[in-house]
C-alpha cells in the first residue's frame, strides 16, 4: 500500500522547519543577550580616531619596560607586583561579563615593590585595569585575576 504525499504534508514540512529555525534562533539569542553585558567602546567611529594616538601612548608605555604581576591572596586581596619602589598603583576590577558591578582598588605599599588592596574581590575571575604611576612616568596594565 502506497502513501499519499499530499499539500498537506508539504504544509506541515514547511511549517515544521521554520518553527526549528525560529526556535533556535530565539534560543540563541536569548543567550546572547543574557551573557554579554556590555560594550566594548561606546562609538566606535570616534574609537578609531584616537586610535593612532593610543599606539603612540602603548609604545612609550612599552619604552618604560615595566612589567607587573597580579595575584590573588587567601583573603582575596589583590597583590601587585611592578617592582617599582614608591610607584603609585590604581586599579579597578571588572567582571569579564559585566554581571556584577565594578570594583575600584586602592593600593599600599607592603614591601619595596609590593602592593596589597585594601578592598576584597568577590570569588571568580576579574579582569584588572591598573594604573602605575612612578613620578611623572606612567604605564597602564590589563591582568586577569583567576578566581
């Protein structure tokens, strides 16, 4: 016995395709939006006029060599390590997705070259945009703090 492959069969396969790809696609957006919290330059049209201008700041910043190292302590504290006596140390965490607020740091001097936060992370891992200051010299670092 021989089946029928009638209109309303063509129908159902249409409409039963399209709900897939509607349905999925609303899926993945959905994650999208829930996951992302931010942008990573408000304009970037105006992004890309400065950005001649930040090469120059990142090659005069690399002519200091300065490195730092940042870690994370039992207390969750932040240690800092430039190795630069009397140097100047802000900071502000941000969280790699942006669902919880940032956390501006403030720094003092442990030990020659060393720096502690007075402020506790939260558990999980930040994203550290620090600011190094030795006089009128300057650098500024991006550093992962694990979690």
């Amino acid at each position: 016995m021989t089946r029928h492959f009638s209109g309303f069969h063509m129908l159902a396969l249409i409409v039963g395709f399209f709900a897939v790809v509607v349905g999925v696609n609303m899926v993945m957006a959905t994650f999208a939006v829930r996951t992302f919290g931010g942008t990573v330059v408000d304009n970037s049209y105006v992004a890309s006029q400065k950005f001649n201008r930040w090469l120059d700041e990142a090659r005069a910043q690399e002519a200091l060599g300065w490195n730092l190292t940042a870690a994370r302590e039992g207390d969750r504290a932040v240690i800092l390590l430039p190795g630069l006596p009397d140097a100047t140390m802000k900071a502000t965490a941000i969280h790699p997705l942006g669902r919880a607020p940032s956390i501006i740091l403030h720094f003092q001097q442990v030990t020659p070259g060393k720096f502690r936060s007075a402020e506790m992370l939260p558990a999980g891992r930040w994203r550290l945009e620090i600011g190094v200051q030795q006089g009128v010299r300057t650098k500024n670092f991006v550093s992962e703090v694990p979690a």
